[in-house]
C-alpha cells in the first residue's frame, strides 16, 4: 500500500468520523430540545409506562444525554482530530 493509499484512506475515515460526529451532536441536540419542549409528554407517557417521578425522568434523561456525549466524543472526535493530526504531519 502506497502512502497515497494510505493518505486517502485515511482521510475518508476522518470524514465519516467527522459525519458520525456530527449526527451525534444533531441527536443529543433533538433529544435535549424535545426534552425541554415537550417535557411533559414525555413524562405522561413514559412515567405512568414504568411508575417513575418527574425527577427520576429528568435524571435518567440528563445522564442518558450526557453518556452520549461522551461516547460521541471519545468514539468520533477523538479518533478524528488524531487521523487529522496525522494527515497534517505528513
């Protein structure tokens, strides 16, 4: 394999990193603002569903938010910014 190769290859991981990145932030953005905005649906349906408090519903929701995060970051812009730290060195 041809530094070449190995140089678009790379660059073609950075760019699917970078989408999966994005879709990611778009998720927790969409989850977080139909949270806030439609809260209460959310509460009616899903807390009579599983006998839960509004406070239990928030919780859940705020760490199931903030995990995504975190796995959006360390699983696509981590590896991003160190394919393109690469590809700028050569």
């Amino acid at each position: 394999m041809s530094p070449t190769d190995v140089n678009d290859l790379l660059d073609v991981v950075a760019k699917v990193l970078l989408r999966c990145l994005i879709f990611g932030f778009i998720l927790i953005l969409f989850w977080a603002g139909f949270f806030v905005l439609a809260g209460s649906v959310v509460y009616d349906l899903h807390g009579s569903m599983f006998h839960l408090e509004q406070h239990e519903l928030n919780v859940i929701h705020y760490c199931g938010i903030a995990f995504v995060k975190l796995v959006v970051i360390c699983f696509f812009f981590f590896p991003w910014a160190a394919i393109r730290l690469v590809l700028r060195r050569r």
